[in-house]
C-alpha cells in the first residue's frame, strides 16, 4: 500500500506556523472524537459482560414498570436511554447488525468501542483521521479477505453440522439448558419457511412466515413448531364445527355482513312496507353472500374482517366454521399453509381458491384462551412456533434467543460457510494482519496495526469473562495463531486455549463479515465528525 496525499500533506509541513495551525486543528477535533470515544466506550462497557458462554444478565426497567431480562446486546441497547448523538450512533449498530444478519450483535458493539479507543493514540500522534480512517478501510479489506480464507464451507442438508452450529450460538444464551430442543425448533421452522424462488435463488423469510406464538404456563420442553399454524381465535358460534378433519378452507379479507355504500346516504321512508323490503334485501345480500360461499362446499371460512349474526346462521346451516378478525400476517401465514388463496370479494371464488393441504382443524384451549390450529398441513411454507414456559420474561427471552437462533440457521441457508469461534477468527485477523502492517510505508502503518490490536478484543473478553487471566492465555492464543494454527480459540468456559475443530463452536462467515464490517465502518463514521452542534429550538 503506498502513502496518500493527505499523510504526505501531514508530514511535511512547510513553516513553523503551518504547523502550528495544522496542529491546532487536528487537536480541536480530536476533542470531539475524544470525547465520543469516552462514551461509546461506556456503551460498550455496558454489554461487555455479557459476551460469550458465561455472559451475565442484565435487568432492566423499560418505561411502563415491565422487566426485562436478557443478554442479548440489542435488546439491552434498544432499551437504555442516551442522549449523546454518538452513543446514539453506536445503538444504531445494533439494529444493524440484528437487522442484517440477526446475530452478533454484542460482538459488533464491543468490536466498535474498541475501534475507536484504538483510534485515540493514532489522534494523539497527531495522525490526520482522514489518514486514519484509510488505514481502517486498507484494513478491513484484508480481514475481509482473511476471514473468507480461514472459513470452510458446510453442507446445509447434513443436521449434524447444523445442530452443532445453532448449538454454539444459543450456547451463550438463557435457553442452553434446553439446547437441543432449541436447536430442532430453529431448524424445522426456517427448512419449513425455505423455498426456492427459481434461478437457483433461495427465499428464507423468517419474521413473516415463522410466526413465533409465546403461551405462559406449561414446560418449555412442550414447546414445538407446528406443522401448520395456530392463530389465538375462537369460532364465531358455539355451535359450529370445533374439529375437522381434511377441512377444505376458504380465505377472504372482506366483511359477511350487509355492505353499506361507500358514501353516506339517508333513505326517508313513508311506508312500513318499505321499511320491511329494505329489511329483506339487506337478508337476501347476506344470504346471496353465503350462497357464493357455499356453492364452494367448504368446511371453514376465515376472514380479515366481520361477520354478522345473520351470515353465521346460513354458514351454521351449511355446516361451516367461522372465524372472523384474523390478523392480515395470520390469514397470510394460513394461505401459505393450506395452500388458499386470500380473496377479496365473495363473487370472484374459484374452486382453485380453496385450500385442502391441511390435515387437521382444531380448536384448542391452553391456560384461559382458545386458540385454532390448522395442522398437518401437507407442504407448509408457513408455521407457528408454539413457546411455552414458566413465565412471560422467562417466554420473552426465549423468543429472543430463538430468533437468533433461526437467523443463524438462515444465514448459513444464504451463505453456506463457517468460521471458528471463541474468538479464534478475531484472533487469526489480528495476527495476519499485525504481519501484513510491517510491509506499509509510512504513518499508514499504525492506524493499520490499531485494528489488528482492536480485534483482540473479543478473545480478551471471552477469557476475563471466564475469570481467566488474559494477559497469559491471550499470549498463549498469539503464539498459537503466529505458528499459523488459525483454528484455536477460547474455551469459554474454562477460559483456557482449545482447538476449534475439537471443540466445535463455528459460525456463520456472514455474521463475522457482517460484525467487522460495520464495527470499522462505524468508527470511520465517527472519525470524520469535528464537531458536534445542536439545532436551535424553533421560535414560539
Ligand atoms: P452475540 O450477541 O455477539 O452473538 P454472544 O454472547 O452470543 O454475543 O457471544 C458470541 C461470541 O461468543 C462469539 O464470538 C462466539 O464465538 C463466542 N462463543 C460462543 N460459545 C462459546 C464457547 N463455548 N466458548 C468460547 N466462545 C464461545
């Protein structure tokens, strides 16, 4: 990598008043970042105990008096308040991080703390950020490219490899205990939810068709994926079918009930008679409504929307179920399922519209609520994961802990590779690149070694929060990776070195992209602010 201009521009400066003015500069800006640092240091103070497989809980208090108790590092950062912009920034990575690949996201933050403490000495050496701030991306580049080398790849269809990989990321989670129960929950709802969406293109969409369902009481052993889904309804009359079996089904997101016009009209009667006529032609819509539905001959009706006294007499008389106010998401998922189609006007049903791919319709109670399951479906492209357990937190972490589970099985569905774990692959990233920083020129070269010097991080984390001594297991760890065993990390719990192929914690390559990727591109971020500046309060 040669030197850049803006380095050259530092380093020769021309009269001893340039520099002086040159200096002045870079120190009042350095003020702000030095300031920034400070804080999203104590950002990442916050969630550092809470890395690895000894990670502590944190208990917070959200605004309306409700507990929240968790390890998960954007849940923790989606609820503390902050009012400094660049602390704001940095709980903004979070959301990133989970957004995008839906784990990692204690690691991104501490990896971005650490970032810009780094930064701090460069700042101090009077080092331009613009200089710094090309050394972090020369950087990135290259762990970019050491990542992929040392990461294998893994055959998604093998449940062994996919087990062990979920396990190592809930391993660090509340729900360890109960890993392999975890493990199959994660990986039955995302292989159900995964289709191919032709061109060889894969279709994994997980917050909409993996519905996660949590009901308070019961063991979370009784938790399981349903194959089908459930939705917290009730049938409409107590009169009507509450199980079929081979039920022929029909979706629709409009009203049963006599349709009003669009605008408002007032009607003045004279007559009785009239009135009674309106009465019955108001009925006979209804009935001709029921009809359509009928002709169909189905056994269940689901709607997004109402359905009256009068149109769940005729579906009574037909011998159909009723459910009416299902969530739009719901009536989508049941689509998918019983392979219906929703239909908007009770005159455009088709035979084709109905679904038949469910084998069971049921309506059970659990606790003091009624819930409908549509189950045994035959292909299912949507499920419910039914969550039971002692109490809401205890459901509420779960749910969490679940969700990063299936965004691990995901990840690897897209991008079928693996790197160590343990902080084995920081580990390898800060040692190749402490090798490839002594052949750059000029001041480029301690911005670089700044970020092999950051990357430790994560390993030192693991063995402090093991209760291990980190200065003479992260020596150890070094000289293993110096000798080009790429594969050793951390135990985390006994916080000693371990192979990685023996231990078995590997994860997803996308989530290690991901995490140093947006660690480096954030402190690059806040590198170039100089200033920070409030807008002034509009004018009563
Ligand atoms: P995140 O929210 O970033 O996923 P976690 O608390 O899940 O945070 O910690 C993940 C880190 O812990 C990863 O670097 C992973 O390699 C490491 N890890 C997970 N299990 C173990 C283990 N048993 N021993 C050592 N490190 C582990």
């Amino acid at each position: 990598m040669g030197t850049d201009k803006p380095e050259e521009k530092h380093r020769c400066p021309t009269s001893p008043q340039r520099k002086r003015k040159l200096n002045q500069q870079a120190s009042s800006s350095h003020q702000a970042t030095e300031d920034q640092k400070l804080i999203n240091n104590s950002v990442a103070d916050i969630i550092r105990s809470c890395l690895g497989p000894k990670a502590m809980l944190k208990m917070l208090l959200d605004p309306m008096g409700g507990i929240v108790l968790t390890n998960d590092g954007h849940a923790i950062l989606r609820e503390i308040e902050v009012s400094h912009p660049a602390a704001k920034s940095m709980i903004e990575l979070s959301r990133t991080q989970d957004e995008e690949v839906g784990d990692g996201t204690t690691t991104v933050i501490i990896l971005a703390g650490e970032m810009l403490a780094q930064a701090l000495p460069q700042l101090e050496r009077n080092i331009h950020p613009v200089v710094i701030i090309s050394a972090f991306k020369a950087a990135l580049k290259d762990a970019l490219e050491i990542i992929d080398e040392i990461s294998l790849p893994v055959d998604i269809n093998d449940d062994e490899a996919m087990y062990q990989l979920i396990s190592s990321s809930i391993g660090t989670k509340f729900v360890s205990r109960w890993s392999t129960l975890m493990c199959n929950l994660a990986l039955k709802a995302v292989r159900t939810v995964t289709f191919d969406a032709g061109g060889g293109k894969k279709e994994v969409d997980i917050k909409r068709y993996a519905r996660v369902e949590k009901v308070p009481g019961g063991e979370i052993e009784d938790s399981r994926v349903l194959d089908g889904v459930m939705v917290n309804k009730d049938i409409t009359h107590p009169k009507m079918r509450r199980r079929i079996e081979n039920p022929r089904i029909v979706l629709l997101d409009c009203t049963l009930e006599y349709k009003k016009g669009e605008s408002q009209t007032n009607i003045e009667i004279s007559k009785e008679e009239d009135w009674n006529k309106i009465l019955q032609i108001e009925e006979e819509q209804v009935k001709l409504m029921c009809d359509s539905i009928l002709a169909l001959k189905p056994d269940l009706v689901i709607t997004e929307k109402g359905v009256s006294d009068l149109a769940q007499h005729y579906l009574l008389k037909g011998n159909v179920t009723a459910l009416r106010r299902v969530r739009k998401t719901d009536n989508n998922r049941i689509a998918r399922a019983t392979g219906a189609t929703v239909v908007n006007r009770v005159d455009d049903l088709q035979e084709s519209d109905v679904g038949t791919q469910c084998g069971l319709f049921e309506i059970e109670k659990i606790g003091d609520e009624y819930f409908t399951f549509l189950t045994k479906c035959k292909n299912p492209r949507a499920c419910t994961i039914l969550l039971r357990g002692p109490s809401k937190d205890i459901l509420n972490e779960v749910d969490r802990n679940l969700a990063d589970a299936m965004a691990v099985a995901r990840n690897v569905m897209f991008h079928p590779r693996l790197s160590p774990g343990g902080g084995a692959t920081e580990m390898a990233v800060a040692v190749r690149l402490g090798q490839l920083a002594k052949s750059i020129e000029g001041v480029q070269q301690w911005p670089y070694k700044a970020v092999a010097e950051a990357m430790e991080v994560i390993p030192r984390t693991l063995i402090q929060n093991s209760g291990a001594s980190p200065v003479r297991v992260l020596t150890a760890l070094r000289a293993k990776h110096a000798e080009g065993q790429s594969t050793w990390g951390i135990d985390g719990d006994k916080g000693s070195l371990v192979d990685m192929k023996e231990y078995g914690v590997w994860e997803p390559e996308a989530v290690k992209l991901q995490s140093i990727k947006t660690a480096i591109e954030s402190a690059c971020l806040l590198l170039r602010v100089d200033d920070i500046c409030s807008a002034k309060a509009a004018r009563q």
